[in-house]
C-alpha cells in the first residue's frame, strides 16, 4: 500500500476538484518514480550477482596478489579511493564493497555494515579518542560514499 500524498489537501475548507486533480497528478507521478526505482533495485541486484560471477571467474584466472595490485593500482588513479585513506578496516571493506555506481540504500547500508556508530551515547559513555574515531569514520563514509553518491546522481 502507498502511503497517501498530501493527505491534507484533503481537509483544507471546501477544496475543490482541480487542487486535487492537481495533486493526484503528483501522486502518480511520485508511484512512477518509486516503480522505476524498484526496477532499478532488481537491476542493480542483477548486478551484484553478475560481479560475484565475474569475481569467480577472475579469481580462477589470477592470484590474488595480481587482483590487489591492480585494485591498488585503480584506486590510485582515484577509483574508487585510495585504500589507505580510509584507516578502519569494517568501513573500509564496507566502501570497497560498493564497487560500481551504487544506490542511495547501498551507500546508507555502507554506513551501518562499516558500523560507523558503534556506541549508542557518544556523548556520556565514550571516551574522547572514541569520539575522534566515529568523527573520522563518519567523514570517511562521507567523503567516500556519500560525496560520490551526490556528486554522480547531481551529474
């Protein structure tokens, strides 16, 4: 079920037909977008498996010192970053992961998988190198996950 648009416009003081023909033109325009977005979903999904084959194919062809350096030497080139700009190892893994152009929902998936926030109060209970950790953590996951989301979706 999708949750209403507007649902106010509704209740506004003897609205009439062409405000919410208006709007009701807005909402199915919004349900083709949230469709296109769920086609996109499958395909990216189509994707994942499609590079966990190629992966398996190129591993039976190279080892993986030949897959790192390459890797290494890509990332040095500014693709997707350089592995040693992200010290952590769980967000590092967590960004490599979205090789590729990945969804907004990957790019927030790689925030909770690398655990950027691994204390509930960072506030009360955390120490202050804690503190410093989760704040180059979270500008990591920005700057290499969130930046580049923005940056191609704005393109």
């Amino acid at each position: 079920m999708q949750p209403k648009f507007m649902p106010w416009v509704d209740l506004l003081p003897e609205v009439g037909d062409p405000i919410r023909n208006e709007r009701n033109k807005l909402a199915a325009k919004l349900a083709s977008a949230e469709e296109l977005e769920k086609q996109a979903a499958a395909l990216r999904a189509g994707v994942r498996e499609g590079r966990a084959a190629l992966l398996d194919r190129i591993m039976k062809q190279w080892t993986l010192h030949d897959i790192e350096q390459a890797a290494t030497a890509a990332a040095d080139r500014g693709q997707p970053f350089p592995p040693g700009f992200v010290k952590d190892g769980e967000l590092r893994e967590a960004l490599r992961a979205l090789d590729g152009a990945p969804s907004p929902l990957e790019v927030l998936q790689a925030f909770h998988a690398g655990r950027v926030i691994r204390q509930h109060n960072l506030f009360s209970t955390a120490t202050e190198e804690e503190q410093r950790a989760t704040l180059h953590r979270v500008f990591d996951w920005w700057n290499y996950g969130a930046v580049p989301l923005l940056t191609r979706l704005e393109g």
